[in-house]
C-alpha cells in the first residue's frame, strides 16, 4: 500500500526530493511558447514562477 | 482554470472517481477527463497555483493515489489551463507518446538512493582520478546488481560527493527492494516511493 502523504516528511531530505519530483520532473504540456528567430525556434517554458518559487519552498516551514 | 496532474488510461474514465477518491490541490476532488485515448486527471483551481509546500504534496499525493488505481504519467507542478478544450488539445498532441509512456510505468513508482561516496585525496594525476570514476562506477553497477531483476529501469548520477540512483520498481515491490537495500555496504539513504515523474 503506497502512503497517503509523501513519505519521510520529517526529513529535509524527502522535503529537497519531493521539491526536485514535483517542480523539476514530469510532463510538461502547458506554459510553452515557441518563438522563432531567423528559422531557430527557440522555446519558453512559461514556468518561472516555479522555478523563481523553490528557495521560498525549501525555507518555509512545512 | 483547470490544473492537470498526469494522464491515466481512457477506460477509467467513469470509474475511477467513484472507486478511488483522489484529493488535490486545496482539497479538491480529482476528476478524469476523457481526451482520446487517454484520461488526463484534473481539478478546479480558481487562479494560477503558488507552489506551496501543501500543494507541492497534495500533487504528488494525487499522483501516488492514481499509481494505485492504475497507473499514471505524472506531470510537472503548474500544467493549468484555461478549459477543457485546451487541455484535451494539449494532450491530443502528444497522445502516442503519453500512451506509450503509460504502458511503461503503469503501476510503477520510482525510489531515490543516494549512497555516500569516499571523498578521498583530491585527484594527484589524470590516472588517479580515472580511477577514483571507476571505482565510483563499480559501486554503481554493484548496486544495480543488488537491485536485481526487480529493477525495470534505472537512472544514476554522481554528484555533490555522492551516487545518485532512480529506481523504476512496481508498486507492489517497493516495500521489499528498500529491505534489501539495508544490507548494501556504504549504507544508502533512500527516499520514496514517488511517482516515476523521472522516467517519462
């Protein structure tokens, strides 16, 4: 039977792997612009407010 | 606004709400949306989701209950839409990879071992820090080894002072593969199980 929550929560270290499964893994299908310069297209991933988020995330108490 | 937590098979569609409540975000209830082939696992979210530390685990929460109703791809924290079109749309797109993707993790999670390595000397010359990535490259293959047939796919890095390994197990197994892991010599650190979010 799989836990109901993430497991280990009392560790930093799950709290750091659980950050790294659900922010930095994992399909991607929404949030993405292609803009093409000179015929090279060059790809956004509309996530930066993820990215910009996970220092505030690993300092706020859990 | 609608916020997708990962794709599961279409013919679930009808049943799975009724036999496995799922919560996500903010305590809304997981619902399956049929797009294709597939069903992608959503909820409601009223504005775009700040990734707090509860949101963080109610994803991955919905994302392990999923595995236990038959398997899921997870997705990456922030796929919102704005309704059902878009979405559906999205996953149309990428349909035969996503369905491929599912036949291979369906009913599979993903454990993180770390196993410490020795930090030694810093490297004197070319050969010995040859050696010293042999060395670390043997204890990775001995501990594949140990993981044995349970083992259906696996990722390893070396970084920070330390063996990184991702493990693709089913479900099922994840339980006794940490067991045998106790007795592997540098003792691992092992966090999991996860969704396989590394393997898709």
């Amino acid at each position: 039977m799989l836990p109901e929550e993430a497991p280990d929560e009392d560790q930093e270290l799950s709290l750091v792997d659980l950050v790294d499964h659900v922010l930095n893994k994992g399909v991607v299908l929404a949030g993405e612009a292609t803009i093409a310069i000179a015929d090279i297209d060059l790809i956004y991933l509309g996530l930066n407010v993820v990215l910009a988020s996970v220092e505030t995330i690993l300092k706020e108490p859990s | 606004m609608l916020y997708a937590y990962g794709v599961v098979r279409g013919e679930r569609t009808s049943s799975l709400p009724d036999r496995v409540p799922v919560m996500g975000l903010d305590g809304a209830r997981v619902q399956i949306l049929r797009a294709g082939n597939l069903g992608v696992a959503l909820s409601e979210m009223s504005a775009w989701p700040e990734p707090t530390p509860q949101r963080i685990r109610a994803h991955n929460s919905a994302c392990l209950a999923l595995i236990q109703a038959g398997g899921v791809v997870p997705f990456r924290f922030g796929n919102v839409f704005e309704n059902e079109q878009e979405l559906c749309a999205a996953v149309e797109a990428k349909a035969a990879d996503l369905e491929r993707a599912l036949e291979r993790l369906a009913g599979c999670v993903e454990l993180t071992v770390r196993v410490p390595l020795d930090p030694g000397e810093r490297p004197s010359s070319g050969t010995d820090y040859l050696r010293r990535k042999k060395r670390e490259l043997e204890l990775a293959e001995r501990l594949r080894i140990e993981l044995g047939p349970a083992l259906k796919d696996w990722r390893q890095e070396i970084r920070h002072g330390e063996l990184r390994a991702t493990c693709l197990v089913a479900a099922g197994g994840a339980a006794e593969l940490k067991a045998k892991l106790k007795a592997f010599k540098p003792e691992p650190g092992l966090t999991g199980p996860w969704p396989p979010s590394s393997f898709v």
